[in-house]
C-alpha cells in the first residue's frame, strides 16, 4: 500500500494517467465530430469538365456544369486538367469527346470520359465512381427524353398532312413503330481511366501508416527524453542540454527513417520518386514531428503530454490519408495546414501513386521545423531566465539571514 500511495504523490503518475484518459475522450470526440454530416460535404470536391465537342453550345455546357454535384473548374485542354489533378486540386476529370453532338445526332453511343485520380483518399475515389454512374445516368434520361420530343414531333407533322384519314392513321402507326424501336435508353455510355492507379490494398493505406508510426513513435520517444532532459537540467546548463535534445532527435530521425526505407523495401513498395529523396524526405518527416511534439513539453512541460495525445487523433483525421480534407468540417480543415501529417500523407501518394507537388509539402515541413524550433528556443530562454530568478532570490535571502 505504502508503494501504490507513493505513486500517486508523484506528479507524473497523475499526468500519465491524466493523459490516458484524455486520449481516449479526444479520439473519440474528435473521431465523431470529423465524421459529422460527411455526405452533406460531399459537394466541396473539386471536378474538372473538359469539353472537346466543338458543336455542343456554351448553354449546354452551363446546364451540364449545374448537373454536376460538387464544385466544377472547366478546362480547354486535357492536359491541362491532368497536370491540375496531379497536383491534387481536383478528385475527377469529365470529358466530352469531340464527336459527342454527332455521335447522340445519329442514335448511336456516344461516350462520356472520366479520369478519377487513385492518389487520394478511398472515400473520394469511392465518391468519385459512383458520381460518374449517376452522371451518365442522368445524360441517359436527358438524351431520352429529348428523343421522345422528337417522336412526338414527327407523328405531329405526319397527321398535320392533311391525308385521308386511313392512310394517315397506317403512316403515323408506322412513324411511331419506328420512332420507337430506334430509341435507346442507354445512348451515353462512360469510360472510367484510373489515373495514377497501383494495385494493392497496401498501397493505399501506406500514406496512414507512415503518418501514424512517424507521429506516434515520435511523441512516445519525447516523452522519455523530456524526463530525461528535466534531470539533466539540475547538472548541466539548459542550452547544451537542449542542443544535445535535438541532436538526439535528428540522429534517430536518420536511424528511424532507415529503417522505413527497409520495411519499404521488403514490402517491395514501387516508388515513383528516388528511393534516397524519399529516404531524406522521411528524415525530415520524423525531425518534424519529433520537434512539434519537444516543443509542447518545452512550453508546456510534462503537462504538453496531453496537447501530444490529441494531436494523435487529430492528426490522422486531417491528414487527408482516411477521408479528403475538403469534407472536413471548417474547423479541421484549417488546423489541417498546420500540422505536418496532411503534407507527410500528400507527399507519400506521389511516392506511391506519382504526381506532381512534393516541392510544396518540403517546403511545409521546413516551415514547420523552423517555426517549433523557434518556439523551443524561446521557451528555453523564458524557464532558463526564471531558474536563474529563483536563485538569486534564494542568495538575497540567504545574505539577508
């Protein structure tokens, strides 16, 4: 009993528990909220529509833009809309070929194009399929119902000829037959290209994985380090300390991101970027997230633990690597930008999937880095100040005595 009362007078075992518990009710509060009225959300994607047909009229292309359920950039070239979904601006490319008009015109199948970009989320990609279906479907009912207008208009001017009332009724009889027979429900078919596209299941969740065992391991080694760095602070001064703290960090971010590279290699993952530009990218992965979590526990102390833990969930939710970023609700949408997990997930499906755009998640990171290690600095400058306030508070009493 006296070992168990003694572990509750110590601070630590309060936070760690403290810690436990807040994990679990921010996992799930955030888990919830993110998830929150998704489907009504779900417009927020972005679709680029490409028309090729030169006989389809700017009206045509209005009314056809306003069917499309989310948020449609129209483009003049394909090429053009491909380089924009590279870079993850848009889910999925509509096209409408050049011989489109014509192909409805003479009753045969005319074909709509879809370009669904697979580096991104399963949610999207999901999204983005059953979109096509239903936009095609929707074309099909269109293009019937102005075909039955065009039947009702031929049996019209066939009575209007003024015939004998027998042979009138034989050749509209006739007219409607086949009117009629000629139709065809299904006159818009689609064509679905998977850009980007890589087999596996592994594959796709690579990109939640890393961002997962990066932050995680990250945060759990601070942790460890801090209490560390909390005793070496009563025998060493506190700035060789703290540069002694980060040369840790980016020594094991090397070790850490070696090892990645290993388990990519055996899980024989095609990358399409250089295996040693991924090896650097993935050090500065990890240094990132090692310093956002150092950073809490330098400004916050052990009590940063608790922020750590609720940047897990949040993290992984705003990542953009289990649900797109544009279906977040508005306020984890912009803390999305601010954390490094949405910029290690959007480079990893490049890595995977390729594309274009790796420059700007570098860059993010190091504007991450650079940003918490700014804060560490400023928050070693205000404890070291306020240690060396203590002690001289301490002397003047003691001179006083």
């Amino acid at each position: 009993m006296n070992v168990v009362r003694d572990f509750f007078k110590i601070k630590e075992t309060k936070i760690g528990l403290a810690a436990g518990l807040l994990f679990l009710i921010c996992f799930f509060g955030v888990w919830m909220t993110v998830y929150q009225n998704i489907d009504d959300r779900s417009d927020q994607l972005h679709v680029a529509l490409v028309n090729q047909d030169l006989k389809m009229s700017q009206k045509e292309v209005v009314t056809l833009k306003n069917k499309i359920p989310f948020k449609v950039h129209v483009y003049q070239s394909l090429n053009h809309a491909k380089s924009v979904m590279n870079k993850h601006k848009v889910d999925m490319i509509m096209v409408v070929p050049n011989n489109f008009t014509k192909q409805i015109s003479s009753n045969k199948r005319a074909e709509l194009h879809y370009y669904i970009n697979q580096a991104n989320s399963s949610l999207a990609k999901q999204i983005m399929n059953q979109a096509s279906d239903k936009i095609t479907q929707s074309m099909n009912q269109k293009m019937y119902a102005l075909k039955q207008q065009v039947v009702n208009e031929k049996a019209t001017a066939a009575i209007k000829q003024g015939l004998p009332q027998p042979q009138a009724a034989q050749q509209v009889t006739t007219v409607f037959d086949k009117a009629i027979q000629s139709l065809n429900l299904n006159t818009v078919t689609s064509k679905v290209t998977k850009s980007n596209n890589v087999k596996g299941f592994p594959a796709s969740v690579l990109p939640l994985c890393i961002v997962l065992v990066s932050y995680v391991g990250s945060m759990v080694m601070q942790m460890n380090i801090y209490a560390a760095v909390t005793k070496l602070r009563k025998k060493y001064n506190k700035w060789r300390v703290y540069l002694a703290h980060v040369g840790i960090n980016l020594a094991a971010a090397v070790v850490l991101a070696a090892l990645v590279m290993l388990a990519l290699q055996i899980f024989d993952f095609n990358l399409h970027v250089n295996g040693f530009g991924v090896f650097l990218f993935q050090i500065l992965s990890y240094f990132s997230f090692m310093n956002l979590s150092q950073m809490f526990l330098y400004v916050l102390g052990f009590a940063g633990n608790a922020i750590n833990v609720l940047g897990t969930p949040m993290q992984l939710m705003t990542s953009g690597a289990i649900i797109p970023k544009a279906v977040l609700a508005p306020f984890y949408y912009k803390i999305s930008f601010l954390y490094p997990a949405a910029y290690v997930a959007n480079a990893y499906y490049l890595f995977v999937y390729g594309g274009t755009g790796l420059g700007h998640d570098v860059q993010a990171l190091f504007v991450n880095v650079v940003v918490t290690l700014v804060v560490s600095v400023l928050a070693v400058t205000v404890q070291r100040n306020r240690v060396e306030n203590i002690d001289r508070k301490k002397r003047i009493l003691e001179l006083a005595e």
